[in-house]
C-alpha cells in the first residue's frame, strides 16, 4: 500500500529521543493521547513524540502545565496508573484531525511516483506458487467459558478472542475482496454461520483492510463496536446504537459472565484514511484486551515497529501474548514507518514483554512485495534466535485455535 514517502527511510527514535505520552488531563482524556508523535521533517529526520501544548485545550478540556513532552524518558520510573474506565456510548468531542500522532510523514508525490516506476507492489510473479502452501488448517473452535482465554486465526487481521465468557471480534474481515487489493488468497478461516454470537468488535483503524463495512454488516445493530476516536460517527451512521470511541491510554470494560474484562486502546504506528478527504480524521491503534483474571492480550492492529512497545510494556506489564503483524513489509524504504517486519515484530514482542507472540497481517491479502512463505521462514528463524521457548511462538495456520493456559 502506498502508505508513506521515500523519506520515512529506516531511522527511528533513538532512546535519547524518546519522550513520554502525555499526562491524561482527567485520568482518561484527549490529553493523555496527544503524545503522538509529530511528523518527521521534510529533511528526513527522526520524528520526535510530541503532545499537545501546555495550556492548549483538548476535547476532554486543557493540558496541564506539567503535561509537556520535554522531559526526557525516566526508563525505570514508576507507571501512570491506569485510566478508570469510561462510560461505554459516550458522547465525545475530537479535533479536527489526529496529523500531530503520526511517526513518519504522509505519501508525497515522489513516493507515489517512484513506486508506480518499481512496481514492487505485489510478489514476484515466480514466488506465486507458494500460495499452495500457505498455511490453511480450519478447525472447530475450543469450548470457552467463563474462565477460557482462546484464540482462532480467521486470517489477516481478523481473530476471534474468547475471553471471560465473551466472544469478541478483531478487525473483522469476512470478505473475499476488498477495495484495492486482490482477492484474499487463502478462505476465511471459520465460516461467518459458524460463530458464536458476537459479544464485541474492536477496530484498529479505519483502512479497507481492518475496517470492512460488508462484514460489520452481518452484525445486529446493537453489537458493542469499541473504535478509534473520530470512528463513532461512521459506525452510527450504518446504524450502529452501541459505539464507543476512544483516545490512546483510554479504556472500558464490558461485563462478562466471568467478571468484567478490560478494553485499553493504546497506540500504534500507523495511520488512517478512508476517503479522498479524511486524512487522519480518526485515529488509529490497538488493544490491550484484559480478562478478568488478569490475564493481558495485546493486539497491534496495523503497526510499524518503533518506542510505543516500550511505554505500552511499561504501562502494562505482565503481558502473555501479542498479536502482531509480520506481513506487507517490502519495500522497506516504503512500508517501515508503518508495518512491521518478521525481526521488529519479534523485537516489538520482546519490547512489550509479552511471553508469547502470535504473528498476524500475512497469508490473507497479498499487499506488498515480498514473497507470500518469506514472513513465515523469517519470524521463525528471528524467534530461534532469540533463545526462547519454540511453543510460545504461536503461528498458527489460518483457521487454527490456540487456548492461552493460565497464569
């Protein structure tokens, strides 16, 4: 995907650059996210994480004096606590546009030309046959109640999270085509008719691929929808009654048979854009899934790699397992700012300090230019060399359950 500009080459933030997200303004507001970062410059220089000014008045009202984004990283300092959950459904007020979260600039038309003029877009013509070989494995489903944290890969983006006694969707993508991209080359990997019903969706951002309008509308109308901040107005005007958008740092919890597991939105490296004219209109991010047990899912959504691991890891530390991208990656020069590849989700991994990583965002669509087995060979060979254990690298076949044990 034409994502970024030739400019968002491979440099990232180094520690000294580093800065902490700033402090939320009421324990849960647009302050506490608008520590994104600012653009890089037209230079090429690393981006520095930079949040709203002290004194600037947010949706969830001003930034306090001591919120700035000047005091370096404190790598040992004790965590913010964690936001008490908002209301679910509630009404919110958001700028305009969320430009001052990006990482790594916007397309330009020397990007957009150059990759016109390589074409390196899709896989080699000769690597197409590994598409046979694709993993493909559909299963039923493992029994879940109350106290159950399982996971099935339906492909891409797209999991189905039995937690707490609830089913929650991620991204969910049931089509076979999506605008712009070819047909998905490997099937959904459980039938739509096969699900139980749908407790919650969580949405990363707003791309074709992670938001996809045909699938949502398979949902009743009152499905529980937790998007981005900005997303609400989109899901409500396809009739959507229960939608709750949010900020980085921000979280609800939903009531589950087994006690109330806890959403957290929290921050990615990415973008978003659905139209010709929304640009960074909603924001974008993952999810800090927690079940009532205390057991933590993280899932990155669509990410490049870069400092918000650390701070997530810091913000929530114990993680047992991360969902994170491995594929449509290549060319670099492109496509670093925003996904990650094989060895930066195995960093990211080890960043966030999860115990187990589950790869994610390959085998499904085939959107950029590497090979359609390369992601597969490389996150494996990165975790080997890691040093840990093989079974906590969970790559599942499409359509393939994994149950996480418990603590």
């Amino acid at each position: 995907m034409t994502e970024q500009t030739e400019r968002s080459l491979a440099e990232q933030p180094s520690d000294t650059e580093r800065l902490p997200p700033a402090a939320p303004a009421d324990g849960g507001g647009t302050g506490g996210g608008g520590a994104g970062g600012a653009a890089r410059g037209a230079a090429g220089g690393a981006a520095r994480p930079a949040g709203p000014a002290t004194g600037q008045t947010t949706a969830d009202g001003p930034v306090p004096r001591h919120a700035t984004a000047d005091a370096p990283v404190l790598p040992h300092a004790t965590p913010p606590p964690l936001a008490p959950p908002r209301p679910l459904g509630e009404p919110r007020t958001w700028p305009r546009d969320f430009t001052d979260r990006l990482t790594a600039p916007l397309p330009g038309v020397r990007a957009l030309a150059r990759i016109a003029r390589e074409g390196k877009l899709r896989p080699p013509p000769e690597t197409l046959p590994e598409i046979q070989q694709l993993p493909f494995a559909p299963g039923p489903m493992p029994a879940a109640g109350p106290t159950t944290l399982a996971l099935t890969w339906a492909g891409h983006a797209s999991w189905i999270i039995r937690v707490g006694g609830l089913t929650v969707l991620t991204d969910p993508v049931w089509s076979r085509k999506i605008l712009g991209t070819p047909a998905r080359v490997t099937p959904v990997g459980v039938r739509w008719e096969d699900l139980p019903p749908v407790d919650a969706v969580v949405i990363s951002h707003n791309h074709y691929d992670h938001l996809d309008a045909p699938t949502l509308k398979r949902l009743p109308r009152d499905t529980p929808l937790l998007l981005p901040a900005g997303l609400a107005p989109w899901a409500r005007r396809r009739g959507f009654t229960q939608v709750t958008d949010l900020d980085w740092w921000e979280a609800v919890e939903l009531p589950a048979p087994g006690g109330p597991v806890r959403f957290d939105f929290v921050p990615a490296h990415h973008w978003s854009k659905r139209t010709l004219t929304d640009t960074c209109r909603s924001l974008w991010g993952g999810w800090l899934l927690t079940a009532p047990d205390g057991r933590r899912i993280h899932f990155a959504g669509d990410t490049g790699y870069g400092h918000w691991f650390e701070e997530i890891g810091r913000r929530y530390p114990g993680i047992d397992l991360a969902l994170l991208p491995i594929g449509a990656y290549d060319p670099r020069w492109m496509l670093r700012p925003v996904h990650t590849d094989p060895e930066e989700a195995v960093k990211a991994c080890q960043d966030l300090g999860a115990r187990a990583l589950a790869p994610m965002h390959w085998s499904t669509f085939l959107l950029s230019g590497e090979s359609p087995l390369e992601p597969l060979h490389r996150v494996r060979a990165a975790w080997a060399a890691t040093g840990r254990p093989r079974e906590d690298l969970w790559d599942l076949p499409v359509g393939a359950s994994r149950v996480l044990a418990a603590r």
